[in-house]
C-alpha cells in the first residue's frame, strides 16, 4: 500500500506540475479558455493534483513502521 501511494503522489504531482505549467503559459499568452475550459479552471485543476499528491505522501510516511 506505500507504494501505491508514494506512485499514486508521484504522478498526481507531475500532472498537476504540468497543468499548472500550461495554463501559467496560455494565460501569459492572453488566452483566457484552452481546450473549451477557462485558464482558471485548469489552474485550479493542477492545485488539486498537487494537493493530492501531497496527501498522498503524508499518508505513505504514516503507514511507515515505526523504528
């Protein structure tokens, strides 16, 4: 199970690094809809991956035994 987490963390967080990446980039570009969604929302979309990524991570350390 840790280490469906820690891979489960590892790709959330590069989606979520990438969409970011992406609506950082149209936006600077002056677009404010990609792909039939708002720059916003596909900011907002990265924000919940990364988060998931990182609750991903707190719960693969709390499954570790202790030592």
């Amino acid at each position: 199970m840790q280490a469906l987490l820690i891979w489960i963390g590892r790709v959330a967080g590069i989606i979520g690094v990438a969409v970011i990446g992406v609506a950082i980039a149209a936006r600077l570009g002056g677009a404010y809809w990609l792909g039939g969604f708002q720059v916003g929302t596909l900011l907002l979309a990265g924000m919940a991956a990364t988060l998931l990524a990182c609750l991903s991570y707190v719960a693969a350390l709390a499954e570790r035994p202790r030592s």
